[in-house]
C-alpha cells in the first residue's frame, strides 16, 4: 500500500511539474475506460445526443481520465469534470446551470452504473457530492464538494465487470439541483477515471 501511494504522489507530482505531458500520460496509460450511465453523466448525455455542441466528448464518452488521488490530487479546480483533459473542457462549462439533471430524492437508494469499455484492476469507486450552498452556474471545484464520500465501493484491486453496478444511499439533507462527481480510482497506476452527474433532490 505504501509503494502504490508513493507511486501515486509521484504520478500527481509529474502532472503538476510537466502540464505538456499530460495528453500522453493519461491516454493509454489505463487499459480500462468508463463513465456512468445511472445517474447520467455530462458525457452520456453528449454521447446520446441529449445535449449538443459537446466536442471531442460525444466520441468517447468513456476516456475522462486524469490524475488520481481525488481529493488531495486529481484535476484542477474548475477542470474536475473533464478529468483536467482540455479535450473534453466542454464538460467543465456549466452552460448557466442548465445541464439535465437526473430527478432524486433525498436519503434515495440509488443504483450507481458504469459502463466500461475495458476492466481495469480497481481499487475503488467513489461519490461525492455538492455542499448546500452549491451554484449550478461556476464550474465545479473542491470548495463546492463535501470532500468526504458519501458512497465508497472498496475492490481492492479486483477487475470489475463491463457494467459496474452498485447501490448508495444520497444524503437524506439535500434539496434542488447538485452534482454528484465520481470517482474511479484504478489500483496499478496514478489516474482515475471522473464523472460529473447533475442531479435534482425533489
């Protein structure tokens, strides 16, 4: 466990020093990619045609990768729903608010999907969520996050199935619109992989 947290501060610690590199760090450097489809993330949404003008995105909605470590490393603030892949900054723009939002209900058990287009050793998946005083028009960054999960799935390393499904019940205090960002920490490099669901507590 030690040797894999050094290896991931070095990881985190190369992207900060060489920005350049990072197109060629995270491509490849996982062999497995996926993104949530329950609840819909910003790049279902673009890969289903549900919201337009998404960029490079809407070809591979699985490929949102960056550095790992969520929340200590990870991506830029304001780049933490494309992964810090300039790529995909369309993700990151919060269009005034008005991305669709998936209708929840507070304290909900809610099925979590992933789908992957390759499995990947897995140490964990994690959610977050958005503070009370979160607004839906800013791009997303850790001070508008609760920084403390409010679902974890441990894999210790296991390979997961190509649709990754679990169930984690939301918090029982929110109300209106939050974003729900997750986290797919994979075991044997320093990336992960990163969703952003808009959701809508009635």
């Amino acid at each position: 466990m030690l040797t894999k947290r050094i290896k991931r501060a070095v990881g985190v610690a190369a992207f900060g020093i060489v920005p350049l590199a990072l197109p060629v760090l995270t491509a490849g450097a996982a062999s497995g990619h996926g993104y949530t489809q329950n609840p819909m993330s910003r790049q279902a949404l673009c890969a289903d045609g549900t919201v337009s003008n998404c960029g490079a995105i809407q070809w591979e909605p699985q490929s949102v990768e960056g550095p790992g470590n969520f929340p200590s490393g990870g991506p830029a603030d304001g780049n933490l729903c494309s992964g810090g892949n300039g790529r995909f900054s369309e993700l990151d723009e919060p269009r005034n608010g008005n991305w669709p939002a998936t209708d929840v209900s507070a304290g909900q058990d809610l099925q979590f999907r992933w789908e992957l287009t390759a499995a990947h050793s897995t140490e964990s998946f994690r959610y977050f969520i958005t503070k009370d005083s979160y607004d839906p028009s800013r791009p997303l960054t850790r001070d508008q996050l609760e920084l403390q999960p409010f679902h974890t799935e441990d894999y210790n390393g296991r390979q997961p199935d190509f649709t990754v499904t679990h169930t984690g019940q939301l918090p029982s205090d929110k109300s209106g619109k939050h974003l729900i960002f997750g986290v797919w920490e994979v075991a044997d490099t320093s990336n992960a992989f990163y969703t952003c669901s808009d959701v809508n507590f009635g």
